[in-house]
C-alpha cells in the first residue's frame, strides 16, 4: 500500500487557516512544533502573500535556499516543497448587486446614525478575492507542500497543474455528498468540517444550513464514503477530541479557534477578550459579515438583524456595509459590529504560545 502523504511526513496536526487573524509566524510556530501551518490567502494581494510566504520561509530558516526569480529552491525540509498549507477561497465571485447592496445599507441606517456615519459614504464591493491565474503563478514559483480551498476547488486545469507540480490538494467538505464531489474532482485529502468549526462553513454544493452536521456524525460518514485520508476540523480543542477524532478514522485534525488566543495569532485584543469570556459560549452562523454563514461568537449586530438576513448582499459582498460599523465601534473599544469567529468550544483558550498549544494536542495522537 502506498504510505499516505500524512503517515510519509508523521503529520497529525494542520493550523487551521484563519483569514484576518493569524500570518506566518503562527503557521512557522505550528510547523517548528511539529504540525503543519497554514497560511490564509483570502483576503491577502498576491503582493502579500508572497512576502507572508518570504518570510515564512525565512522563519523556519530555510529563507536563503529560496530562489523567488528563477525557482530553483533546493533547500527545504520537506524535499523541494515548502512545508505550509496555502489556503484559498474558492467562491464564484457574486454579478454586480447594486439594488442589493444599496437596500442593505438602507436598513442599517439606524446602526450608521447611532455611530455617526453617514450612510451615503458606506462603500461597497468584495472583501475576498477568489483563486486566480495569479494565484497559480504563485505557488508555481513558491511550491507550498499544500493548497487547501474552501467553497470546492480551482478549475480542473488549475487542479491538474497544482498536482502536478506535486503540491496537495485538499478542501473541505460539510456533507458526504460535498466529500464524494472532491474526491472525484481531484482532492488529495478531504477536510471533513463539522458544525461546530468557527469561521465560514465551507459549504459548496447546497445552501441548505439543515444539512450541516456536527463532526461526530460527518467524520465517521465521510470516512466511509470516500477513499482519500480525511482530517477532521471543528470543536477540535483539545486532547480528548483529537483521539475521539483518531478513533473515528481521522489522519489528521485540523485546529483553529485554540490557535486563536496563541501569541503568534493576529487576533485582536478584544476578539481574545470575548474568547476568553463566557460569551464564547454562545455563538451562532451569521451571514451578516460577509454574505455567507460563518460561526462567531453572538454580539449585537447578529442580535440587532440576524444571525442570517436574507437581505444581506452575497458573499463576499456584505461585508464592505458593516465595515465602518465595525471601525467605530473598535474605536470605542467595543466589539458589537466584529466578526468574533470562534468554534464552539472555546473554552480551551490559552494565552499560549502555539508551540504549546500544539504540543498538547500532538501528545494525544501518540
Ligand atoms: C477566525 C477563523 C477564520 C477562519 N478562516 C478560514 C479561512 O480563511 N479559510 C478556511 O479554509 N477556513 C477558515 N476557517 C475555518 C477553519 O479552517 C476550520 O474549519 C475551523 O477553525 C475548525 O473548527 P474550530 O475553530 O472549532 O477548531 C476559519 C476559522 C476561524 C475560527
């Protein structure tokens, strides 16, 4: 039997992605501990993706083996790749939506009043760039080990030339039907993501939030559906949920809301805060940050017009409404207009390094 890319490299542990609240220094951290980081493209330019992955490279000191012009890296410890996951949205970017947008803004307007801001200067357009041809040039040059995606996968031809320029690739899948669909399309490693993970349900295939299960129930479904390794990712947070997850067949978890409170996260001050409240134990999908669901942590903008609104512009589009909202609450020191994104087990929450964050969960898997 062939030895899996998880057994080949004794990898347990994936950071999970976590666009707007971690960089490299936190998928360097998880990876010198002995996992495998991840570094978020999402709301990243190319420009700053390949200086985040610069200088990953730069923190696990193989930087000097880099040749970003003529890509002839030799020097790397996981052969000619670089070892880090890159992750990517997947989404079709949303037609123009004018007429939509605009009637959101009108119905936020009392939020805009109570904060000063004058709804006829609320802009609009996307927070997140979906995968691109540049996208590609990248990781040509670049040759992560791994390419994750959520919302499904590049086109074929772009999957092809990932794969074979030997890079992973993996997604995450919310359904056995959304697993199936991966596997035949190419996927290397499905990420089976329970109902519990915080941030964007990576939901693809269907809109229907009734089919979004805990991982309890997906892991063990997805297991037996498809035939490529599967790593489990939601409410993993702690020793006893990685070998529950071992148990149920997992090669791998995949770990984000305990990284969160990590010092090397970019989290803000008062995201931690509430992650480290009992707040943290109520959290709920939203579409209102973004235009698709994502769990956070409830606070008063979910409170005031969701958690969903079918109102909302489409992903990724709701976002640029909420964002001076966002600005001056933050300003006053509140976080009722943040997205909070947290799974919903918080209470593993450490100000830690990640190094010990990810030596407590790796030790489970022994
Ligand atoms: C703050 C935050 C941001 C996230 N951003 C991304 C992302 O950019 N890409 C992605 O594939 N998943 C993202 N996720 C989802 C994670 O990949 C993963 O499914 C989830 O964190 C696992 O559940 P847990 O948070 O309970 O550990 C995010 C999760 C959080 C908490």
């Amino acid at each position: 039997m062939r030895t899996s890319f998880f057994d080949a490299h004794s990898l347990r542990l994936i950071q999970a992605p976590m666009a707007g609240s971690q960089n490299h220094r936190l998928a360097a951290a998880v990876f010198k501990a002995g996992g495998l980081g991840s570094i978020p493209a999402a709301m990243l330019t190319s420009e700053q993706l390949q200086n985040e992955l610069i200088e990953f490279a730069e923190a696990i000191d193989i930087g000097k083996g880099i040749d970003i012009g003529g890509n002839t890296r030799k020097t790397s410890l996981w052969g000619e790749l670089l070892p880090v996951n890159v992750n990517f949205f997947c989404h079709k970017a949303p037609a123009e939506q004018a007429e939509t947008e605009a009637a959101w803004r009108l119905k936020l307007t009392p939020a805009y009043q109570a904060h000063g801001i004058d709804p006829a200067a609320v802009g609009s357009g996307p927070g997140r760039a979906p995968f691109s041809e540049e996208s590609l040039a990248m990781l040509g040059q670049f040759k992560p080990a791994v390419v994750s995606c959520h919302f499904g996968l590049p086109k074929a031809e772009w999957v092809a030339q990932i794969k074979a320029w030997g890079i992973q690739v993996w997604s995450s899948a919310t359904t056995v039907q959304e697993a199936q669909w991966l596997e035949q399309h190419g996927a290397d490693a499905i990420i089976a993501q329970g109902l519990e993970a915080g941030g964007h349900r990576g939901m693809f295939l269907t809109e229907d939030l009734s089919t979004q299960i805990g991982t309890l129930a997906l892991l063990p479904q997805i297991k037996k559906a498809v035939n490529v390794p599967v790593i489990a990712a939601g409410g993993i947070s702690n020793a006893a949920a990685v070998r529950a997850a071992k148990m149920l067949g997992a090669s791998a978890v995949q770990v984000g809301t305990a990284f969160l409170t990590s010092h090397e996260a970019t989290t803000s001050a008062l995201h931690r805060q509430a992650l480290m409240s009992d707040a943290a134990r109520h959290t709920a999908l939203t579409n209102l940050f973004s235009g698709r669901p994502a769990r956070g942590i409830v606070n008063q903008f979910m409170r005031d017009y969701g958690p969903l609104n079918p109102m909302a512009p489409a992903f990724p589009l709701a976002t640029a409404a909420v964002a001076p909202l966002r600005a001056a609450a933050e300003a006053k020191g509140q976080s009722g207009y943040s997205p909070l994104w947290s799974g919903q087990n918080a209470s593993d929450c450490e100000a830690l390094p990640a190094a010990d964050i990810a030596h407590k969960l790796l030790q489970a898997w022994a």
